[in-house]
C-alpha cells in the first residue's frame, strides 16, 4: 500500500496548530472554577 508523507504531514502539522481549549483541561480558567466553587462550599457552612 502507497503512503502519501506529504498528506500525512499535512495532518500533523494541522493538528499541531489547534489550540482548542477543553473544559477539562488545565489551567487558570479551571483553577477559577475551583475557588468559585470552593468558596461557595465555604460560605453554605458557615451560614
């Protein structure tokens, strides 16, 4: 079977630029869905 290198780097190099953020991932935006969260925990104890 045939393997086309320039297709293939194509891909690579497309997937290579896709900067897509995922919910799950980490970084400052999931960190601050923690500390909302944390202290909306904290604020319906001591209420």
């Amino acid at each position: 079977m045939k393997t086309n290198k320039r297709f293939i780097k194509g891909i690579v190099a497309a997937a290579a630029k896709e900067d897509t953020v995922m919910p799950w991932a980490r970084g400052s935006r999931r960190a601050t869905f923690i500390a909302k969260r944390n202290n909306a925990e904290k604020q319906r104890k001591t209420a």
